[in-house]
C-alpha cells in the first residue's frame, strides 16, 4: 500500500489499533483519533512514530474540522478513511435515557457521517471508505437497541452514500464484527461476572467456537481499503465466525 494515507478514527485500541498497525506494516502513511488520553498513551507506546496521533473526539464537528486539517498539512489528500469510532453502551431498552440516547448516537451515527462530509474534499478519485457497523445491526442481541440503531443509521445509509460518491470513483463499505476480543467490552458497562457470561455465552453459539481478534477485522478492513478492492462498494462485509447462521 505505498503512497496510500488513511485516516482512522477510533484508531487507538481495538479494531482501529490492528488496521493502524497492518496498514502501516504495508507501507500506509496513517493517522489515528482517539478520545481517550488512556487509550492514546497506550498506543503512542505500541505505534510507530510515523504513525501521526490526534486526540479528538468524532461526536465534536470542532474536533472533526481540527482534525481534517491536521490531514490536509500533513498529507494533503486521502486514499482511505476508516470511520471506525463508537462506543457500547449495553443495557436493557427501558433502562435508556435521554442522555445517553444522545451520546451515543452522537459517537456512532451523526459523528460519522460529519467525519466523511467535511473529509470529503481531501478524498482522491477513486479512495475508499469503510465504516465499522457490527453485527448487532443485523443479528438480534439483547441490551443492544442503542448501540446497534445507531450503528444501523450508518448501514441504511450505506447504499445511498455508494451511489452518491460512485462517479468520483470512491467507494463506500462497511464491516460488521460480530463478537471480538476487544477493549469495548470491558467499557460497556456490564460487571466483570456479567461480561464472562456473555462472551462464554457468544463464543458457545459462534460456529467458530470463539470470539474473533483485532487483526482478524483488520485484515477485512485493509482489502476493502486497498485495490483488491476496487469493484466492490455499498457492501457490508460480516465478520464473526459465523454467528447467526444457525437456525
């Protein structure tokens, strides 16, 4: 992937990390947002210093714009953007507030879609973009109405968005974990007994019999972004072992 520069939001754990670290192994220039000063400690320690940091937070159009700017002086243009940032908030429907309704919807949908808008003009004819959606979206699973309608907002917009950008060239994908070994699900709020219930639960129904990893997606994410690729736009690419298939 020489000369290609991708933008990753969400890049400092988990999923974005992964692809961070797979698109740089392959030649990317890449800059990653994170909210989380935690979180970016962590992965200034385990990135390369070619590997550009910004902190900002997507549900922030001011962030957004400060970061695009960041993108233009640094790089000038953009191959691929991965919209990967969002957060979990699992809890039952009737437990949901207004508050938090908003906060995540914020993050995972409104946050997104500004982030692709106001990168717009620095995409190249014929870069990519990929969202990270998730399996909720698509699968039922309960205590995840909040954070899969909001990550299901990006997927019904999937579609559209491939049509819109398709006479520049650029295509738009999305990839959709199903339960992954990441660092979300010790932030999702469920007690430590609560989360080993439910990941033994999901790995028991997975046909894989286990949960998938960070490069595993990243890998997924890395074709979508690359040539490989390039006939393929408006597509959901699902990535977890199998999970629903059963009947």
């Amino acid at each position: 992937m020489n000369q290609e520069t991708v933008l990753i939001t969400g890049g400092t754990s988990g999923i974005g990390l992964a692809t961070a670290q797979l698109l740089h192994k392959r030649g990317a220039n890449v800059l990653v947002t994170g909210r989380n000063p935690e979180t970016i400690r962590s992965a200034r320690s385990v990135l390369p210093d070619e590997v550009a940091i910004v902190q900002a937070d997507v549900a922030s159009l001011d962030d957004t714009e400060r970061v695009i700017g960041e993108v233009r002086d640094r790089f000038g243009s953009l191959t691929g953007l991965f919209l990967n940032a969002g957060i979990n908030k699992a809890m039952p429907f009737e437990t949901v507030d207004e508050n938090t309704y908003d906060e995540v919807f914020a993050t995972n949908a409104k946050g997104q879609f500004f982030v692709l808008q106001k990168a717009l003009p620095l995409l190249a004819d014929a870069a990519s973009v990929v969202f990270t959606v998730g399996i909720a979206a698509t699968r039922g699973l309960a205590g995840m109405s909040l954070g899969a309608g909001s990550k299901g907002a990006l997927l019904t917009m999937l579609p559209s968005l491939a049509v819109e950008l398709a006479p520049r060239g650029v295509r738009v994908n999305a990839v959709s974990p199903g339960a992954i070994s990441t660092p979300i699900w010790t932030k999702s709020g469920m007690s430590a007994e609560q989360l080993t219930a439910v990941t033994e639960s999901m790995a028991a129904a997975i046909p894989l019999r286990r949960l998938g990893e960070g490069p595993e997606v990243a890998a997924a994410v890395a074709f979508l972004l690359s040539d490989d690729a390039s006939y393929i736009t408006g597509e959901n690419i699902v990535i977890g072992g199998g999970a629903g298939l059963r009947v």
